[in-house]
C-alpha cells in the first residue's frame, strides 16, 4: 500500500504517520514538509528511523508541481494539512494559501493522475459554527453556518464545497472535532483565543492518538477490501459521550492540572457567549462502529497531560489570585481577545460576539448571573448529553428514505426548505450535479449528496464573505432552526470584509 500524506508535522498528522508505518501492508509513505528550517531536522529523523519507508517532497501545499510530486504512484492520499487558529485569525493569508488554495491545488493532483488515488479530506466542525444548550447534537446534513469572521472555517468551508464538486472516483470527508494533544495548555496560553469560547458552547473532544488511530484503521480495512460502503461519504469525528463537555467544562478540566477551576481565574463576561464553533456529534458511532477508534476519554486525557507535563503541578503552591493576574490577565489585552475589542470600541467583532458594542459592556462580571449547562441550570446535565435526547434539526427531506430511494420529490422538499428550488432532472445517481435556485435567483450546480448529505446550499449566498445569515435566516427555515439560537430575529446585519479587515453594514431594503 503506497500513502501519501499531507500535514504530518501537526499533531493528528504526527499520529496518523507513526501509526500508519507499523503497518507491515504500507510499503511506503511519501509526506510533504514546507522548506522550512524547523523541518530540516524532522526530515532526517524520519529518515533515520523509517528509511526507505518514508519518502519526502519538500516545497508548498499551493504548488502544483509540489502536489504532483507527492501524489504520484499513490494509492491512496490523506490530507490533513491546516492552518489553524490562532494562527489563521493572525495570518490570515496563511489560511487561504493552505486550507483553502493548497487543497484546491492538491484535489486537482489528485484528479489528474492517470490512476487516480483515494482521497481522504479532513475537514472541520467549525463549518457548523455556533451551537448552544437549545442545539447542542448536530450530524452530517446539518446547516453549514461559518461564524462571521472565523477565517479558518471560511477557507475550510471553501475546501470542502471544492472536493465534493471534483467528481472524484473516490472520497471521503471527514470532519474533525475539537483535538486533544499533548501541548494543550501549552499552546493556548499566548493568544486570546481561549476567550473565544461560550461557557454553553457544546464541545465534543477527540484525541490526536485516536485520529491518528482512526486513520490506521481505514488504511487497515482497506488494504483487507472491507470498506466497499465507506467510501463517497461525509462523517464527524468525535469521541462520542466520553468525549462530550461545555466551554466551562474545558477550563475546569485544563485548570485543575495548575490547581484552579474555571472561576477563580476567569469573569464570566470575559468569555465570549457566542460566535464560536462546537457540537456534540450525534452520529459519531457512524465511525466509531467501522472502526473502533474511540479510546480516550476527555477527562482521562486531561489527567494524562498532567502527567507528561509534572511542571504544570507546581501551579498548585501559587495563588489563584496571582496565577490569574501572571497568566490570563495579560491575554485579556491580547489582540485577538473579545475583551480588547470592547475596550478599543471594534464595533464589528462586539456586534459578532457579543451581539452588539454596548452589550459587551453591560455583561455582568459575576458568575451569579448565568445559566451553565454543565451545572444543570437547563435540566440533567448527564441526560443532555445523550443520543437519545437529543432535539435534532430538519435536513427538509424525508430521512427515513435512504439515499438510494432520494426522489424529485426529496429534492424539491429539501430546496424548499432552504427557500430555493431544484430545477434539475433526477436520474437517480445522488452523485451527479444538477441544476438548483436560491431564494436569490442564483442558479447553481450541484450534486444531490453535496446538498442533502453535505448540507452545502448556494456557493454565492452562503460561502462567505460576506457573512448574510441574518437576512438569510429570514427565508430559509434551514437556516433559521439554529441561527435563531443565538441571534435575535431583529439583527439585520450584513458582517463583511474590507481590506481584510471585519466590518458591518445594515441589510439594505432592496436585499430584505
């Protein structure tokens, strides 16, 4: 079996590479590493222990001549390469050269070889954007609603829409939860991301060892011929239950290893209370029952980090007090903290965030004013967390028919709800574009499976920029079930871009 894999510097890409080489049928991986100098010394590593093994392209994931080079003679090519944040929120050109035109210029190698390769694409639940208590399960075939401003979303939102309108012979897509990793609390203590997480936010965790584990296992039940019915489809990676917290949950969790809780080192208004991205996966079993991938448990993970890193115990002799004025106090003033754009008036981020620039000021600093979920402030906390309670959202369509009994009738059901309509004959083959409007007269190509199974819509309306969900949301039920959650129906909102930078203007009366 001949991988090639991109992004194997990061932490699942790490994972999937040493897992993927104690497999005796994988006669070889070819990885691709930037020209950097931090890699240099990577790539002599690898070389040392896995040999002729590992084989190495070194330039840009935006470089055809790099692609081509890295999927030739491949079987199958696994793509995991991302620029994430805080890195996309502070270089957001980073972003768009490798979620967005890199994997375009990968999906195009991989299209173009004589014998084409297998592709798997990781994407993300950032495309689902903000859930809270009133929709905390989401699935495949959900409304794909980036958070205004959330760049790294955007170009992977961008990059999905782009593989599943290749017409590849063969892919998967894969959409990747919230990732433990050894250096958790080391890499979230120099930006004010942490900030951006709602204390409702639910969030569903998974491993880097069990998403490198989960790609050994495809690789494994491939090379056997077992995964006939796996391929040409969209799943979540989560954890499933052992996995599923809150926002609040995650600062206990990380803040117990320095011997603090989520209240002695923050003020509930610091936090903010939407515009994130999380979901518990309502159908991480899809996965789970393929592959038997889930091992590590969210609290359990969170213990092993503390042990690998016994530095982080010595926390517990300092203060709470000082521990939050040397560490979380000095983020509050960080660029991309939600507090430092209250303070500097960035009306456009507040409105965003926090609904609007005075509501920001006005939140209330004691954590006696708020509803947790976690504290059972909305009923059983153990019992939201169930499958089987969970309040689901329309896709539109009878789902009970499985998509090889999909009719006109399903499509039309689905594009009505999404206040369009299918304009296209269907023959039958979900994979095959067709003709759709949106309520904005746009006419558009697209496959059956990328809008019922995707949940994909009008590659104008809803690929950001801008970001219309306000105006959107007033047609199309789709939208409306969930962006309702955590806007008022009377924002009217459009938030955009101009030079890269965040702004808004009102819905003018001519896009009401």
């Amino acid at each position: 079996m001949k991988i090639a894999m991109t992004g194997t510097s990061g932490q699942m890409g790490r994972e999937a590479l040493k897992q993927s080489l104690e497999l005796p049928e994988v006669e070889w991986v070819r990885i691709l590493l930037t020209k950097k100098k931090r890699n240099d010394k990577l790539a002599k590593a690898l070389q040392k222990k896995y040999g002729a093994r590992i084989q190495i392209v070194r330039g840009q994931l935006s470089e055809r001549s790099v692609c081509d080079a890295l999927v030739k003679d491949a079987e199958i090519v696994v793509h995991m390469a991302a620029v994430i944040p805080p890195a996309s929120d502070n270089f957001p050109e980073r972003s768009e050269e490798c979620n967005r035109v890199g994997t375009c210029t990968l999906i195009d190698a991989v299209k173009a070889c004589k014998v084409q390769p297998k592709y798997i694409h990781i994407s993300t639940v950032a495309l689902y954007g903000n859930r809270n208590e009133k929709h905390p399960f989401g699935r495949v075939g959900d409304p794909l609603l980036v958070s205004p401003f959330d760049r790294y979303a955007m170009d992977k939102l961008y990059a999905e829409r782009y593989c599943l309108d290749a017409e590849l012979k063969c892919f998967v897509v894969l959409r990747q939860t919230a990732m433990l990793h050894p250096d958790m609390m080391k890499n979230n203590l120099s930006d004010g991301l942490m900030f951006h997480t709602p204390l409702n936010a639910p969030l569903e965790w998974v491993s880097s060892r069990d998403s490198g584990f989960l790609i050994r296992r495809i690789l494994e039940r491939e090379s056997k011929g077992e995964l006939g019915g796996f391929w040409n489809n969209i799943y979540n990676i989560g954890a499933g239950k052992k996995g599923r917290c809150t926002g609040y949950d995650t600062f206990n969790d990380g803040f117990a290893i320095i011997g603090g809780t989520t209240e002695k080192f923050f003020y509930p208004n610091e936090l903010a209370p939407r515009n994130f991205h999380g979901l518990w996966f309502y159908d991480a079993e899809e996965l789970e029952a393929l592959f038997s991938f889930q091992r590590d448990g969210v609290k359990e993970y969170w213990k092993e980090i503390a042990r690998q890193h016994k530095v982080y115990a010595l926390g517990r002799i300092v203060p709470a007090k000082l521990i939050r004025i040397l560490l979380f106090k000095k983020l509050l003033r960080h660029p991309n903290s939600p507090r430092r754009w209250a303070e500097e008036g960035d009306e456009a981020k507040c409105t965003a965030v926090f609904g609007s620039l005075q509501r920001a000021k006005e939140l209330s600093s004691d954590w006696k004013d708020y509803k947790l979920l976690s504290k059972g402030d909305f009923g059983d906390y153990d019992a939201f967390k169930e499958e089987k309670n969970a309040v689901l959202l329309s896709h539109g369509y009878d789902e009970t028919k499985p998509m090889n009994a999909w009719g006109k009738e399903e499509l039309s059901s689905a594009a009505a709800f999404r206040g369009g309509e299918c304009l296209g004959e269907y023959d039958g083959d979900p994979y095959k574009k067709i003709s759709w409007k949106c309520h904005d007269g746009h006419i558009f190509e697209a496959s059956p499976f990328t809008v019922l199974r995707g949940g994909h819509w009008c590659p104008v309306c809803h690929q950001p920029v801008p970001w219309d969900f306000d105006r959107i949301a007033k047609f199309s039920p789709f939208v409306a079930q969930v962006w309702y959650d955590s806007h008022e129906k009377e924002e009217n909102i459009v938030y955009d871009l101009k030079e890269g930078k965040p702004v808004l203007r009102p819905i003018a009366e001519e896009e009401a």
